[in-house]
C-alpha cells in the first residue's frame, strides 16, 4: 500500500545559526535555509506546525532546554523526530552564537529522546577558516539505539553535508547552502526515481550526493562529498516527503547536459531551484513541487540559454517542453535583483473558493 506520512507523527526541529565563534565570518544562508527546512516538512514531510520548532541564532543552553522538551510537545505518541543544524562547527561542537555545544553532548540528548526514530541532517564546518559556509560533520562511533516499538520504522539516521575533512560551501547563485539546496530540492520531488510521488530518504541522499559534489568540481575545483548513515529498520521504504500534497508541480523536459533556474517572480533574485542532471539519471523526468505563483525558469544548455514564463494555481502542474522556452542572450539575473521580462505582455486570471472553519463558502476572482 502507498506509503502516508500524515499517518505517523514527527516532530521537527530546525536551528539556524549564523554567527559562529568570535573571528569567525557570518554566514549568509544557514538561519533562512532552517526556514526552509520547517516550511518542506510541513507542508511535504508530514509535520503539524504545532510540531514544528525553528530557532534562530540560539546559544548551547537553549537547543540543549528545547532537545530535552522535544518528546513531551503536544500530545500523544511521537514515531519520529527531525533535526536539521546549519552552522559554523568543528570537528567535535557546533559554534553557536559565540560559544560551543560539544558534538558529544548534542548526541547525547538525542540519545536520551524516547523516539523510535531520529533523522539528523547537519550542515556545519569541521575546521576553522573554512571556505565560507557549513562543512562536514564526522559522527565518529556509530550511535546503537535499542528499540522495543514493533511498527514503524526505528533507528538513527544521519545525513551530512560533506566528508571528513572536507569543506561543505553556502552559493550566492543558489541562495543557501549547496547541500541544503539541492536536498531540498529532492525532497520537493526532483529525486523521486520511480514517479510514485514519494521522496525516500535513499532516494533525497543520492540526489544531492550527486550534485553537491558536481557542483563543487565545477563551480569551485574541490571535492564536496556528502556522507550518509543510515542505521535503522522497518518495513519498506523510509518516506520524507510525499510530493501529492504539495500545491502545485513544475516537470522538465528529459535531456541531459541542461541546467533549469526556477526563480519566484516578481524578484527573481530569490532561486526557488536548480534542476540539473544527476550522473546517471538524463533520461529521467523531474519533477520539482512549488507553492502556487509565478515563476521564471531559465534553462541553459548546449550552448543556449533561454528562458520561459510560468505561472501556476494552486493545486496545478506544469510540463514544460522545449518549445515553451524563448532564447535569450544572457542568464537571468541570478543574484542581483532586476526584474527579467520573458513576454512584454502578461494576462492573468484567478479563481478561488474559500472555505474555512470560521466563515462561509465564498468565491473571489481576479484578473
């Protein structure tokens, strides 16, 4: 039967850090990329926005306080707990706002969490001076969890944004951390091999294993290689996100050697994603889950750059073909701002029912 992940519970925690250690340079992506992380889980992954916490440039004392009070939020029976950190580190804390939370400590309040099952996705640097950004994080021993819960999945899994000893990297093209970005991407769909409109968490890893270490050959000649470690069981799959409830879907045409920017209009200086090809995969058709609006999708490939205006309703898809694409001289403005026009004229209608728990149905149109 197709997986649900409405029917579990998960309680997610996201900490964005973005001032380290004193002397340490402030990152410019790690607390908007914990935003992100809250807003895919919960509208993608499963999560209640009652169990969903983000903290925002927090010292040790508070993320320890909010790890320990994680099980008894709301009521009821917890199968999952998600924690995300992006941030300034070293190979044996997390820098937090000035002061460190020794690694050791942070796996021991996730250890003490009576859950059966824990997802840590760390995003932070290993040593100081690091190429700007999050680096890798080295769990060391294997953490054993000992679980009696017979249903469900149980177990610990960790998903790290670069190897030992490498550099994980923030991009001012990509608006966050390159790890971050191109995970998020696949949980929002575009690793979903087989079409079946779930996200695995095999699935999100090899997706972004694959074009963060192509993005750090191309872009910056060094080798960024994501690590994962998955010590848990259950039946079938582990689901992340189940891309039928999103509100509305870009699908890309199947050719390889092409690069597609997604930009939220009217400020396309925001990227809402890069779908690129994962070695292995140019035949596929990807999928990428938005929230309804518009949208400006540059492709580049082939020696080519052109560029196509979207715009799509809530619960809507779009399949973009080649022949939606017009040709442009340049790329869009990826990180400056501006507005790049794709048609001088745009015509647009919206229809919308209203319902909630407050008022009476009611109908709204625009033009």
């Amino acid at each position: 039967l197709p997986h649900d992940v409405a029917a579990e519970r998960r309680v997610l925690l996201a900490i964005g850090n973005n001032q380290g250690l004193a002397g340490e340079e402030p990152l410019r992506y790690a607390e908007s990329d914990a935003r992100q992380v809250e807003t895919l889980f919960v509208s993608l992954g499963g999560v209640a926005k009652s169990d969903a916490r983000v903290i925002l440039g927090a010292k040790p004392w508070r993320i320890k306080k909010v790890l320990n009070g994680l099980a008894v939020r709301g009521r009821g029976k917890i199968d999952a707990v998600v924690v995300y950190y992006s941030g300034h580190g070293d190979e044996f804390s997390l820098h937090l706002s000035g002061a460190k939370f020794p690694l050791e400590q942070f796996r021991k309040h996730l250890a003490e969490l009576p859950v059966p099952l824990k997802i840590v996705v760390l995003d932070s640097c290993r040593f100081d001076g690091a190429v700007r950004g999050d680096s890798w994080f080295h769990t060391g021993k294997r953490l054993k969890i000992t679980l009696t819960s017979p249903a469900g999945h149980r177990g610990l899994v960790e998903l790290l944004a670069a190897g030992r000893g490498q550099a994980s990297t923030e991009s001012k093209v990509l608006t966050g951390g390159v790890f971050t970005h191109y995970l998020l991407n696949g949980l929002r769909g575009a690793a979903d091999r087989n079409g079946d409109k779930l996200v695995t968490v095999h699935e999100a890893y090899d997706y972004a294993y694959g074009l963060t270490l192509k993005h750090a050959i191309r872009t910056m000649d060094t080798i960024q290689r994501p690590e994962g470690n998955f010590d848990y069981s259950g039946y079938g799959p582990l689901v992340l996100t189940q891309t039928a409830r999103a509100e509305s879907a870009l699908y890309f045409p199947k050719e390889g050697e092409v690069r597609y920017s997604v930009f939220r209009l009217p400020s396309p200086s925001v990227v809402a994603a890069v779908i690129e090809d994962v070695p292995g995969e140019a035949d596929r058709r990807v999928m990428v889950t938005v929230p309804a609006g518009r949208y400006l999708v540059s492709r580049r490939g082939h020696g080519r750059n052109a560029a196509a205006e979207v715009a799509l309703t809530f619960g809507g898809e779009r399949r973009l073909t080649r022949n939606d694409f017009h040709p442009r001289s340049r790329e869009p403005p990826d990180a400056k701002g501006g507005l790049a026009l794709v048609h001088r004229h745009v015509v647009n209608a919206r229809y919308d029912m209203i319902v909630s728990h407050s008022d009476s149905l009611g109908h709204r149109m625009s033009l």
